[in-house]
C-alpha cells in the first residue's frame, strides 16, 4: 500500500482514538476532509477499509436522494 507524504496530493491518515479503535480521514490536497471512516479494530481492517473506498468510489454511482 502506498501513502503519499506530499502536502499537495489526496491523503489517507490513520489515527488511533481514546477507545483503542483506529479509523482513517481522507483529506483532500488542501488538507480539507472529505471522508472519516467507521472505527476499526485493528490497524489491518483500518487499511483494508482504506483499500475498499480506495476500489470502489471509483466505479460507485451517484444516487440522488434529494
């Protein structure tokens, strides 16, 4: 799995919470969020679920529900 460490480019950070669960933010190359995940168990499911958006929002639809 790669990680950019480029302040310009799309990140994933992976954090650990008060609790002990691990989660990720998705920012944005100006460092805004954009998505925060469900919380993780592990640091592995953490990057697993890195790698599913990282799969899937490519190919997701658009479903407006407005």
């Amino acid at each position: 799995m790669m990680f950019s460490s480029s302040t310009n480019n799309p990140k994933f950070e992976i954090s650990k919470s008060s609790n002990d669960k691990y989660y990720f933010v998705l920012k944005a190359g100006n460092g805004e969020v954009i998505a925060t995940s469900q919380m993780y168990s592990t640091k592995e499911s953490c990057k697993k679920g890195i790698q599913s958006v990282k799969d899937n929002a490519a190919i997701a639809e658009i479903k407006d529900l407005a």
